[in-house]
C-alpha cells in the first residue's frame, strides 16, 4: 500500500461521525480513482455497485456499503460535471487505454 492510501491517524477530538464520514470519503475517492485509472467506470451509470466491490477487492478495501457505492457514482458524476474530458492518448492495439489525458476545464493536467 502506497502512503496515500495509508490510512493516518486523525486528530484527536473529533466526533465519532466526523471520523466515519471522513474515512468514507477517503475510501470513495480511491475507488473511484481505481475505476477511472484502470478503465472500468467513466461515467455513474458505469460504476455498478458489483463493479465498485470487484474493485474493492482488488485494491484490498473490505466491502463498501451501499452508501460507500454511491458516493463513488457521486464522485464520477462530479467529474463530469466539473468540464472533464478524458481523451486517449495512446494504445496497445487491443484497444486498451495506456495513456490518457485528463482536461478540466480546458486545461490539460498531464
């Protein structure tokens, strides 16, 4: 696990719901990030919840709620909403994606 996704220790202090509603956003925005870096989800309607607990697996996060799931199609939606394109740069030839670029309102982040 890369420190990024090392889970920190929070301040102390905090209320309970605080923690949980900030450990659950943490965990929506790596899946979500998963999704979108490995090719599975684009767009919300793309990102299942079946989709969303495969990619949990595969990243080694415990099963996310329903709630957790929606919150990574609200993430996805955000995105769109926010003027981004995702545009292909480069292939394999079997027509996967090895490279793309992301623009966010007109200006290139790679």
């Amino acid at each position: 696990m890369s420190r990024a996704e090392d889970p920190a220790a929070f301040p102390t202090g905090w209320p309970q719901a605080r923690y949980l509603s900030t450990r659950r956003a943490m965990k929506a925005l790596r899946l979500a990030d998963h999704l979108l870096r490995h090719g599975l989800a684009y767009t919300p309607g793309d990102a299942t919840d079946e989709l969303i607990r495969t990619a949990a697996d595969q990243t080694g996060h415990h099963q996310p709620s329903e709630t957790t799931c929606l919150l990574v199609r609200t993430i996805l939606g955000l995105l769109l909403s926010a003027a981004v394109t995702i545009s292909p740069v480069e292939g394999d030839g079997s027509g996967r994606v090895i490279r793309m670029v992301v623009t966010v309102d007109d200006r290139p982040t790679a």
